[in-house]
C-alpha cells in the first residue's frame, strides 16, 4: 500500500483549534441594558422620540439601526428580565400590574412604567429596529405572570394595539405565541363565570388571524366528547312513564357527540338506527298541533336562546310536547346524516351501502317530522337544508387543506406629484392600426407574395355552398354554410361587385339562388335557374306593348299648312322621317325580343302567334290633323301616305 504524502499526513494529524463560544450578552450588558430602559421607561414623551437613541445606548456604542440576531437576543432577555422585575413589584406594591408606576396627581394620558415599556418595544419593533416577533414574548410572560384581574387589562391593551400587531411584518413572526398565548387564558378562564372575557378572546382571534388560517378550522375533526349527557339509569318509583323509550331516547346522545364512533362496528350502527327508529315513531304517533307551536309565547329573542334541556324522566312527557324540543333533537339528526354522507379522503372512510339506504330512509322520516312542526316548520327545514349545502363548501376546503383564498389588495402607483403623462400620439388612430401599418413598410414583400390572403372568384367562393345544395353529397343540413351569416354575408359583397345577374336572383330565391348554376348539378339547377314558363312570357309581351305605346304617344305631329303641293310634300317627308325611325326601332326591339321572334318556344298557341301578326303594323302620318294613328297600308284612304312610302308624288 502506498503511503501518504508527508505533507497530507501532518494535516490529518494536526488538531483544529476550536472556535471560542461567542457570548450573547455578558452580566454588564444586561446590566446597562436595564439600566437605560428603566430610564426611558419614566419619560412621558412618545417613543419616538427617543426609543431608537435608547437601544443604541443599550446594546453598544454604535450608530446602526437594525439588529442582528445576537444583539436582539441579548435585548430580548433583557427585557423580559426588566418585565419581570417590574410585575414582581406591582405585586409586593399591591398596585394593578398595568397601573404600577403611575402616580395619583398624573393626568389619564400618563401611563403605568409597563405599558410605556411595550409601547417602546412596540414601536420598535413595527419600525424594524428589532425583530418583529419581542413584543409577542414579552406579551406572553405578563400574562402568565399576571392574575385573572390583571390579565383583563393586559388583553385590553392587546385589543388596543391590534391593528399594529396584525401587520403583515409584525403578525407573521408573532402569531403562533399570539394563539399560545389566547389558548393559556382560554384554559384558565371558568366557562361559567368568565362568559364575557372568553367571548372578548375567541372574537379577538377571529378578527386578528385571517378566515384561511388552519389553527382555527379543527383539521382532524376532533368531537368534544367531554360534554357528557347524563341521564337516569335506573327506573324511578311511583313515576308513571316509559323507562325504556327514556333511556332509548338519551342513548342516542352518545352518538350525536361522537359521530365518528357509530361507524366504527355494525353493531352500533344497528343500535343506533334501531333506537332512532323508535324515537320516529313516537313522534309521528304524537302529531303536534298549531295549538302547540304557541304554548311558549317568548320574544323572540328568547326563543332563539340556545338551552341545554334537563334530562330527568319527570319531564320526559312535558318535553315530547315542546316543538322547540323535538326541533333540538331532528336537527342534531341531519347533521349526523350529513357528517355520515360527506366524502372522506379515502373510499373505506365512507359507509356501507347497507347503512347508505338506512340513511336515506331515516333523513327523508326527518324532513317530514320537522315539516309539520309548527310554528313555520316548512320554512325552518328549508332554512336547515340551505345551511347544510353551506356546510358542504366548507368540508370540501378543510379536506383540501384549507387553501387561502383571500386576494392580496393591489397597490395604487402613485406618480411624481406635478408631472402628467403625456398620452401617445399614433399615426392611424391606435397601436394596433399604426403598428400593421407600419409592418407592411418593413415588409414589401409580403404584399406580393401568393400565399397571402386575397380576394376570391365568385365561383370559388361559392364552391362550397353548392357542395352543399347537392343532395348525393349528405352533408346535413345543420352543417350547411347556408347558415353561416358572416359567410352569406360575404359571398354577397363579391356577388354585388363580380356578379351582378347573380346577386339579382337573391329577392326570389334567397342565398342559394346567387350560387352560379355552371356550379350546380342538373336536378338542383333546373330548381333556381329554371326557363321561363307561359305566365312569364305572357307578361313580358305586355311590357313590350305598354312600351310601344308609351313611344307613339311621345311623339309630336309636325303641323302641315295647307300651301302648295311641294311645300305641302316636303314638310310631310320631314315629319314622317322620324315617325317610320321610331317604327323601325320598335320592330327592331320586337325582333331582337325572344318572345316576339319568329321562332317561337315550343308549346305556343297559334292564337298568340296571329295575335303577334296583328300587332305588327305600321305607323301612317295623317297629314291633316297631324295625328299619329296605327292603320294598314292596303286600307289607308290617304294617298299621301302611300306617295311617302312608295315614293309616288304627284305634283300639284
């Protein structure tokens, strides 16, 4: 085996010097300690004034604000040491601990030398000069010190100052000796003489710890099985009363205060459930009436008092008649059902299926009897069943480990006192306009690349609508883009702009009648782009023949003067030229016309077609009045008119 190097071989041989124990405090600084605080303690000025000056003083010569862990120990212990000393003389002085110190010719705002001494440590501590938690130890020892007496003006002080002890920097160092603390006088109070001073406590803790905090909510759900209910056990002489249904009756009390142990064995399971059995049916056989809900006429302050009922059998029979009583006991029932049905963290934690039924069963016999209960029975049930679906809330968050729920106030920035922000000026209105705007500077490229959005054909657009109309497609109709407004909405916007024709037929055939029918399978076109029928037809001549109409009546006959044959020839021509223009027009629209053509759609009825050939006639001028008539050329009486159409004028 190699050996080790010399040099490594003197390490592991050479002893480590022990560190000298560093001393907290020594004897002289405890005593300057005390002796600067017993200083400050006499002063009537506020702390301060003068408080920081005094730990500077204390603890060593130096200028530093804030503690180290050393130094606060060292102040601490010498402060509880100077509590002491103080408490101790207000006893052998015979004075109240919390006025010891205060003489007869000092006002009310002077105080005893102990509450000066917490208001110091007070205030030091809620300016971070020491650690925040001394002023709860110091708390703590004057009221394990003091007597029940003197404790109501040591809590009263607390109370006083709770607003300061709740902050946030002071409540997180202190608050389990601050709980300690209020449980140690909670213990040594009596429940019977100390009622008010124990309600002071529990109403401080309520108001000091927030409603999250788990000390206060019973984690493992522990019963208060020492509030016994005792009862007769044996059968009284010369009392006329069911003994039996007595002790059944108060037996159930033992399950109502410890819930958790009647699912513990079947066997008391079926006990409780057959006690409870005989309990409903005495109540069921003895109905209360409206006569009874008024036999206690109390305020009803009084009424809502809560009461612990005697349990001698004397009074069984006088109780069974309360319906305040039966009220009592009914509801201690739901409440066992609802402990018994709330889910527990595991699934064995739950009851049986078995015991599921029987519960049911006996809560709906529950809700009856208390139903009829008068006074307003069916109102205090409702009232009941409200709370306990309350109560639900609260088991599930104890069951999740009571997470806090309570949201932080959000601190208001305060800005620079004489300065305004100056609100952004942007170039398009807003940051979103002007940001995409100035995007589309920094990009060039992108408005000419094809992948970016464009706008569609009209026959592209409309593809999927059509796809739609086709019935061999089975798309249902719920998923048709017929019923997408914004999609209508759009496809009608390129119609008005691409596809006017189009964008026409939407008045009579609504948004499937706008699709392009080259898009659209045979059978479905026939149904929005079918031809058009006899009644169509018929109407469309009669346009054509109010618009001829219209057109002969607009015309203005040319006067002719009754001078010589030239004269009389020339004016005529100049006023038929544009009556056989119009004529020609009107034939020439007739022609162009599908209706009107000589090809006519099959179907057409001969009477229709000499209908046509009758209409078709000519337009004569008649020279002397100057009217414009519709006459046949082989029946016209006027030579005129034929010298103007076969151009035969004779001279005069």
């Amino acid at each position: 085996m190699a050996e080790a190097p010399s040099g490594l071989r003197i390490l592991l041989h050479q002893h480590v010097k022990e560190r000298a124990p560093v001393h907290v405090s020594s004897h002289a600084d405890r005593d300057r300690v005390l002796e600067v605080f017993r200083n400050v303690i006499l002063k009537t000025e506020p702390p301060e004034n003068f408080a920081l000056q005094a730990v500077q003083e204390a603890i060593k010569p130096q200028r530093q604000t804030v503690l180290v862990q050393d130094e606060n120990q060292s102040l601490e212990n010498a402060l509880r040491a100077l509590l002491q000393e103080l408490v101790s003389a207000a006893v052998q002085s015979g004075e109240r601990t919390m006025q010891y110190g205060q003489s007869i010719d000092d006002g009310e705002n002077i105080r005893g030398q102990i509450p000066r001494l917490l208001d110091i440590v007070l205030y030091l501590c809620e300016r971070g000069h020491v650690e925040g938690g001394m002023i709860f130890q110091l708390l703590e020892d004057l009221t394990e010190m003091s007597t029940m007496k003197d404790c109501k003006e040591v809590f009263a002080y607390i109370e006083s100052k709770q607003d300061i002890l709740g902050k946030q920097e002071l409540f997180g160092r202190g608050k389990l000796v601050m709980l300690r603390t209020c449980n140690q006088l909670l213990r040594r109070l009596s429940k019977a003489n100390d009622v008010v001073f124990c309600g002071r406590i529990l109403m401080f803790l309520a108001h000091f710890f927030p409603l999250s905090e788990r000390s206060a909510v019973n984690i493992k759900g522990v019963f208060n099985t020492s509030n016994e209910t005792k009862y007769e056990k044996d059968a009284p002489v010369g009392v006329a009363v069911d003994f039996n249904f007595y002790k059944t009756f108060w037996s159930l009390q033992e399950h109502f205060s410890n819930p958790a142990s009647t699912t513990l064995a079947p066997s008391k399971w079926q006990k409780f459930a057959s006690n409870l059995r005989v309990v409903l049916d005495t109540f069921e056989a003895q109905p209360l009436g409206d006569d009874n809900g008024n036999v206690n006429n109390l305020e009803q302050e009084e009424a809502t008092f809560s009461i612990k009922y005697l349990t001698s059998s004397k009074l069984m029979g006088l109780e069974l008649k309360d319906p305040s009583f039966r009220r009592h006991i009914l509801l201690q029932c739901l409440i066992l059902f609802d402990y018994l049905k709330a889910p527990g963290k595991n699934d064995k934690d739950g009851p049986l299926e078995s015991m599921k039924e029987e519960i049911k069963t006996c809560e709906e016999r529950v809700k009856k009897l208390l139903e009829i209960i008068p006074p307003k029975g069916k109102e205090f049930l409702e009232s009941i069943e409200h709370i306990l679906e309350r109560e639900k809330n609260w088991v599930w968050w104890k069951r999740d480990g009571c997470p806090a729920f309570e949201k932080q106030a959000i601190e208001k920035k305060i800005g620079q006192d004489g300065t305004k922000k100056r609100k952004p000026r942007w170039r398009l209105g807003n940051k979103e306009l002007s940001q995409l705007w100035k995007w589309a500077d920094q990009n060039p490229n992108a408005l000419t690349d094809p992948q970016r959005v464009h706008m569609p054909s009209v026959a592209k657009y409309w593809k999927p609508l059509a796809d739609d109309m086709d019935d061999s497609a089975g798309i249902e109709a719920e998923f048709h883009h017929k019923n997408n407004r914004v999609y209508c909405w759009k496809g009608l916007r390129f119609s008005a702009r691409q596809d006017l024709e189009g964008f026409s037929r939407f008045t009579d055939h609504g948004i499937e009648g706008v699709v392009p029918p080259e898009l659209l399978p045979p059978d479905v076109r026939s149904k929005f782009h079918a031809k058009p029928s006899e009644k169509t037809k018929r109407a469309k001549k009669e346009e054509v023949k109010v618009a001829a109409a219209q057109s002969e009546d607009n015309q203005v006959a040319m006067p002719v003067a009754e001078t010589d044959g030239g004269g009389n020839g020339t004016e005529l021509e100049d006023g038929v030229a544009p009556m056989d223009s119009d004529a020609a027009a009107v034939e020439e629209s007739q022609k162009q016309s599908p209706e009107m053509d000589s090809g006519h759609e099959a179907g057409q009825s001969e009477a229709e077609t000499e209908a046509e050939a009758e209409n078709r006639s000519d337009i004569k001028v008649e020279a002397v009045t100057g009217a414009v008539r519709e006459v046949d050329p082989d029946t016209d009486p006027n030579p005129l008119s034929k010298d103007s159409h076969g151009g035969d004028r004779e001279n005069p």
